[in-house]
C-alpha cells in the first residue's frame, strides 16, 4: 500500500477523491429513474439468457439432427430446431431495441439534471466567484464535462449487467460442456484484469488533462474571440501570439487524445489475438483428447466456439466498460467539485420579504471595511488590517430618501464597491450597511434585488 507521501515522492499524482465515493455519488444520480433501471435490468438478463439458447440448440442439431450416430439425419429436428433459433434471434433483436432506448433515455435525463443543477448552482454563485474564475472554465464545465459523461451515463450500467450475466451464463454452459476446454480458457483470464486495472488507472489521468485542456481552450477562446479580447489583440497587435497559444493548447489536446485513444486499443487488441488464437489451442486439445477417449463430439467443439466467443465479447466488454467508467470518474469529479461549491452570499434563516412599496430609500453605512481578497483574513483592531489593504476602510454615511446623491473620486477609490455592497453583490467585511433602518443581511435577496436598481459603468 503506497501512501500519500509516497506518491508524492515519486512525482506521481494523488487521486483527489476516493474513486468509490465518486461512483457512489454517480449512482445516487440514477435514483429517480430506479423503475426504468429495473426494466433494463430485468431485460438485460432475459437477453443474455437466451443468448446462450441458440449455441445449445446448435449442439443438439449437430449431434441429434444432421450428423446423428449412424449416418441417418433427422430432417424434422433441423426443422425445429431452426424455427426456434429463428424466434429467438428476432426476439434478441427486439429487446435490444427496446434495451437501448430504455438506456439512452435514462442516461439523457441524468446528464439534463446534471446540466440543470449545475447552472442553477452556479447561478446563485455570488459575484466574487465569477470575478475569481475564467470565463470559458465554466462554460467548458457545462459542455465538456456533462457532454463527456454521455457515453457512461447512457447504457454503460447496462452494458455491465448484461456482460456480467452472459459471461457467467456462458461460462455455465461451457462448464456443462466440457471442464477440460473451460479450464484452458480460463488461464488467461488474470493477466486480463491485471492489464485492464493498469490501463485503467492510465485513462483517469489522461482524462483529466484531457479536461483541463479542454478548458484552457475554452478559455482562450473566451478571452480572445470577445468583442473585448478582438479589441485588444487588435489595438496590441496580439493577435499572433494568440494563434500560437491556442496552437500550442490545440497540439496538446490532440497528443493526449492520442494517447488515450492508444491505452484501450492495446487491450482490446491484445483481446482480439486471443480470440483468434485459443480456437487452435482447443482444436489442439480436443484431438488430444479425443484420442484419450473423453467423448468430444464435433457438436460439443463447435458448442463450444460459439460459446467461447461469447465469454470474450463481454470481457471485452467489460474491460471497455471499466475504462470508459475510471475515465468519466474524472470528468464526475470536476462536475461535483462545482456542486459542492457552497454559495457564500445566503439569505439569512431571518431574512424577510420586504414590500417595495413601504421603502422610502434611506441608506445608511457604518464603519463598512471592505476588501476584495479573503475576507476572513484582515481584522479592524491593530495595524494588520491596514497592511493587508482594504478596499473600503471605515466608511460611514447617510443617504436621505429621495436625494441625489453623487460620490466622486479618482479611479480606484471604491466608488462601484460602495454600490456593490448595497444589494449584496459583496458582503462588507464589517460594518453595516442599512435601507431605512434594516440591514440589508435581513432582507431577502430577491426582495433586494425588487429595492435595488443598477446600471453598470461597463453598459
Ligand atoms: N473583483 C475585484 N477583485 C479585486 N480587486 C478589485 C475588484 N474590483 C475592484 N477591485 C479593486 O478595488 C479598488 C476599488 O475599485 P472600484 O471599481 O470600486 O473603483 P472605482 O472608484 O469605481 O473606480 P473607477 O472610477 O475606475 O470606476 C480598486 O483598487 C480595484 O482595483
Ligand atoms: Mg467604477
């Protein structure tokens, strides 16, 4: 067991959060469509059941109905036997279909509410938030990182299920079969799961830099291609420089796709080999075998390939499932690290509704300290609070109703944060600022927002 500091020592990169946690929180997220789970559940396990009908069926026609002990065939059973296989692949295709839509549906609803909550809390993010962070950082947020938990949300737990069930039904089946073959397929199976959690663990980290690229393009983009940003580059002659850092972000992004890209491939690369190989390793065994006496029938190998196929689609599946899931762990990570952000400017539990008509618009400010940097740092007793600068230091005054009232001084004096601090877009850090005689911590925020107009110097 590594511990924190020795991954640190190493240069290696620690896991923020506990991946369990996250896949908690991830599944909590499917809770309102738990009956819509179900049925896919519940479909996912008839469809992987009769999935193994037809290779069984296949054994039986073989052996029982075109090369029977004697020579003779038995047209009727093939007959059968055929309509029946032919039933049942129409009725896997139907409930693949349904299966699919069930699934895609689920996973649209929980991206819209991941989408949903996640611009709601960011709506009432209070100002400072929004002045602390890039622009395109938020927006990247919202599209790249709900978009990119698409391919997990919308049918990965299915996939999951439905592997899990044929892998172990098929795995039954060739246990019934012949434990000879089974057991020689399944040596291999621990240096696959070895591989996939190596793998793994790879994606996670490509994905999150994958991410965090993807926001810095968002985010040069946001700063550049604004009317504002176009204005600058083009009065600086910045323009070129700002080709070069988006090319340089850009060649970035496409190395670590790349490379992401390339970590799954070898694994289910290496997967496909072995597909291609084991049939001659079972042929291999099977003549030995034969020779020995056990009774293979020409039915049971050809049973069994069918079979065996089906044991390595789903752990090819499985394994793509795992690295898809660790992979979106990251991307789940950045989304609930946005959830979590609390909300620093509330409605008190005391707050109440004020009626706009019973304002008279008296305002008043005493002893408000004011700074921009954190707020709980600076204190007013001793000569700290002057070191670490505040914005607005002991300001007091009165505004009668009805009066206009004009405050003048030299750019940066504090003139737009005084008028901030009146509809709580900023809280003072101390003193008080009231509206005839409330403080305005006691007066709900949307009934704040009713008293108080605006109009900014930047419209
Ligand atoms: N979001 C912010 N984060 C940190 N510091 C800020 C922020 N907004 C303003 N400041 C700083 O606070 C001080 C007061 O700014 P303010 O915008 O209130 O000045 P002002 O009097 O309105 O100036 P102007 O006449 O240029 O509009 C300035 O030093 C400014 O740099
Ligand atoms: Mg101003």
């Amino acid at each position: 067991m590594l511990t924190r500091a020795d991954v640190l020592a190493a240069g290696g990169h620690v896991e923020s959060v506990p991946s369990r946690r996250i896949l908690r929180r991830v599944a909590s997220l499917f809770r309102p469509y738990r009956s819509q789970v179900a049925v896919v559940a519940v479909l996912a396990v008839v469809y992987s059941i009769l999935g193994i009908a037809n290779p069984i069926l296949t054994k039986t026609l073989f052996d029982r109905g075109l090369f029977r002990p004697g020579g003779h065939h038995n047209l009727h059973l093939v007959y059968v036997l055929g309509a029946v296989m032919i039933v049942i692949a129409l009725l896997l295709g139907a409930i693949s279909i349904w299966e699919t839509y069930l699934t895609s549906v689920i996973g649209q609803r929980v991206m819209q509410d991941l989408r949903n909550g996640l611009f709601g809390h960011l709506q009432r993010m209070s100002l400072r938030f929004f002045t602390s962070t890039r622009t395109g950082e938020i927006q990247s947020r919202i599209a790249n990182d709900v978009g990119g938990v698409q391919l997990v949300v919308t049918g990965t737990f299915a996939s999951v299920l439905s592997n899990v069930v044929i892998l172990a039904a098929s795995l039954g089946a060739m246990l019934f079969l012949s434990w000879q073959l089974t057991l020689l397929s399944a040596v291999v199976l621990p240096a696959f799961v070895l591989m996939t959690r190596r793998v793994g663990r790879t994606q996670r980290r490509l994905a999150r830099e994958t991410q965090r690229s993807l926001a810095d393009l968002s985010v040069i983009t946001e700063e550049t291609l604004s009317v504002s940003g176009v204005l600058l580059g083009k009065v600086f002659d910045r323009q070129r420089s700002a080709i070069e850092r988006f090319e340089e972000e850009s060649e970035r992004l496409a190395g670590l796709r790349v490379r992401q890209q390339m970590a799954g491939r070898i694994l289910v690369g290496s997967m496909q080999a072995f597909l291609s190989i084991s049939p001659v390793l079972i042929y291999l065994v099977a003549a030995l075998t034969l020779s020995g006496g056990t009774g293979l029938t020409a039915g049971t190998i050809v049973a069994f390939m069918v079979l065996q196929t089906r044991v390595v689609q789903p752990m090819n599946s499985l394994v793509q499932s795992s690295i898809d899931m660790t992979a979106s762990l990251a991307l789940f990570e950045r989304i609930f690290q946005y959830l979590d952000l609390s909300h620093d400017i509330v409605d008190d539990d005391e707050a109440v509704d004020v009626d706009s008509e019973r304002i008279v618009g008296a305002i008043t400010f005493r002893g408000v300290h004011f700074t921009y940097g954190d707020p709980a740092a600076p204190t007013t007793n001793g000569a700290a609070a002057r070191d670490t600068g505040w914005t607005l230091r002991d300001v007091n005054l009165e505004i009668a109703p009805g009066q206009l009232a004009a405050i003048v001084g030299p750019t940066g004096a504090g003139k737009t944060t005084i008028s901030y601090l009146v509809p709580r877009l900023y809280e003072a850090t101390t003193g008080s600022i009231a509206i005839d005689g409330m403080d305005v911590r006691r007066i709900k925020l949307s009934s704040l927002a009713r008293l108080v107009g605006m109009v900014t110097q930047e419209t």
